[in-house]
C-alpha cells in the first residue's frame, strides 16, 4: 500500500491549485486525475471573467497554462478512478479503479460535477445522435442547421452565443419568462438575429428513431404542446455532483454537493473539498482556484497539527 501526506482528487481548476499549493508547501502528495487536466474549462470556448484575461481567454488556453504551472513542481500523478474513500481516524484510504489502496492522513476533493439531464423520452436513446451537452464539443457538425439550446443560466446562454456563429438558426427555450443568466449573455443573446428566445417552456419528449428531428415542447402558461423541427439540440439546464465514491458518513446538501466550513473542511476530520463539488451558490472558475488554495492551506495547517 503507497502511502503520502495527502490524497488530491480531480484536476480541474480546484484541483490544480490545490496541487500548486501543497506542492509549494513541500506536501508528499499524490493527484488523482480521471480524465485530462482541465474540468470543465474543457468545454468553454470563451473565458471572459476570470481576472487578468481582459480579452478573455480560451477555456483550454487557461487549463494548459495552470497545469504548466503546477508541474513546475515534482508531485506524484496519475490517472485513474477513484472508487472509493475509506475514512479512519488516523488516516484515510483511496481505492483506484487500478487495485491500488493510498494511504494518506488528508483527502482534498475537487470531483466537480456532470452535466445534468432532463429524463424526458428519448433522451438516452438520441444521445449523440443530435442531443449533446457540450457546445464547443459537438457545434461543429451543426453548421448551416438550425438547432436548440434548452437552459436559461449562463451556461445556456453563453454557450447559445458561440453556437449561433456556426448555425443557421437557434431556439433558445428556457422554462421561465426571463432568463437567470448575467445580463451581459442576455443582452448578447436578445440583440443575436440567429437565436430565437422560447420563454415559458420546457421540453416534453425528443423526436426522432434513430436521429434527432424535433423537440416537443410544452407551454407551462397555456399548457400547449409545439414542436420544433431541429437538427439537434444542446442542453445546459445545470449540474449534478460527481459523488459515486463518497464515504457515507461525509455531509451532503440536498443536492448531493459537499456541505463545508469556509476552511474547505468537511464534516470527516482530514477530508476536504474544493470547487464545484462544494455546497455553495456561485460555481466559477475564480471560485475554484480560491477553493482550492483555502482546501490546501487548510490541510497543510492540519498535516502541521497532527
């Protein structure tokens, strides 16, 4: 069984300055990566409010800078899947898809999160078959189309922009009679000829047998049913925690977000989170960063401690 001073898990933003931070502390620690470096900032074109890019900056730009920060520093990584959090008293264990065991005496979680479905009919069948969840994935077979964008957050909206300089036509239905989204999206997405705002509707069903050709829609002010003919269609209606391998005894939000002090601390003395994982109301990229490096202060504090 490895040992190390500290276990940290994801390598989105949260995770990378966690790792910044205890690297530059002289933590023995281990990242745990399932993917590639980056979370989330992997699937946003466009960065416009992260400090210190005023012309904003590409998502993957900034997730490649940051992680050739961090491996400024010598740090144990790798990539796998974490299973599973053993919690003890005087240290914790982390099982990997690969069989290793870790002990370590501090856990920092930054697992973010996934993007949330509708569980309408047809969802799962017609995923990747004209139904996506990444704009700056999938837009690119969508040029010259029309499609639709359900959600009415930033994400929705911000993403609505970036797809409307590749599609013919863009339907943009959200649920309410104004979006939730910062007012700089909505004013980029109303004055925007190419997208068409569907306000107080929500999907009842995708259309289609072995591709996407619809989206019914149902008015929740008339209850009418309509049915839009697309080529596909982009849902961003939020997020869901990526939380499969937590401990049973850590506290969670009605959500399934990790409830913390400010510290980062959870309720499991030596375990920690970060990011978007956290129970908290803004999730950003600036956030992250900030979580992370409280998270690593925290637990470098706790390692002095012990």
């Amino acid at each position: 069984m490895k040992s190390y001073d500290a276990v940290v898990i994801g390598g989105g933003p949260a995770g990378m300055a966690a790792a910044l931070y205890l690297a530059r502390a002289g933590v023995n620690f281990l990242a745990v990566e399932k993917m590639s470096h980056g979370g989330q900032m992997l699937l946003t074109d466009e960065l416009e409010n992260f400090p210190g890019f005023p012309d904003g900056i590409k998502g993957y730009e900034l997730a490649d800078r940051m992680d050739r920060h961090v491996k400024h520093y010598k740090y144990d990584h790798v990539y796998d899947e974490v299973l599973q959090i053993l919690p003890g008293e005087e240290y914790h264990e982390v099982v990997v898809a690969s069989g290793d065991h870790v002990r370590c005496q501090v856990v920092i979680i930054t697992s973010g999160v996934t993007f949330r479905k509708l569980k309408v009919p047809n969802e799962e069948k017609l995923l990747g078959r004209g139904i996506s969840y990444c704009a700056l994935c999938d837009g690119h077979f969508y040029r010259d189309k029309v499609v639709a964008v359900v959600g009415g957050g930033n994400s929705a909206l911000e993403e609505s922009v970036y797809l409307s300089k590749l599609v013919k036509k863009l339907y943009l239905v959200h649920r309410r009679e104004e979006f939730r989204a910062d007012m700089v999206y909505q004013e980029k997405c109303l004055a925007n000829p190419v997208i068409e705002p569907v306000m107080n509707s929500v999907v009842s069903k995708f259309v289609g047998d072995t591709e996407v050709v619809g989206v019914e829609i149902k008015n929740v002010v008339s209850g009418e049913y309509s049915v839009l003919d697309v080529d596909g269609v982009f849902i961003f209606v939020g997020f869901d925690a990526v939380c499969s391998f937590f401990p049973k005894e850590l506290a969670l939000d009605q959500f399934g977000f990790i409830k913390t002090t400010c510290e980062m601390e959870s309720s499991i003395p030596g375990i920690y989170a970060a990011g978007d994982i956290r129970s908290k109301r803004c999730r950003q990229v600036v956030t992250a960063v900030g979580d992370g490096a409280t998270a690593a202060t925290a637990a470098y504090a706790y390692l002095e401690h012990k």
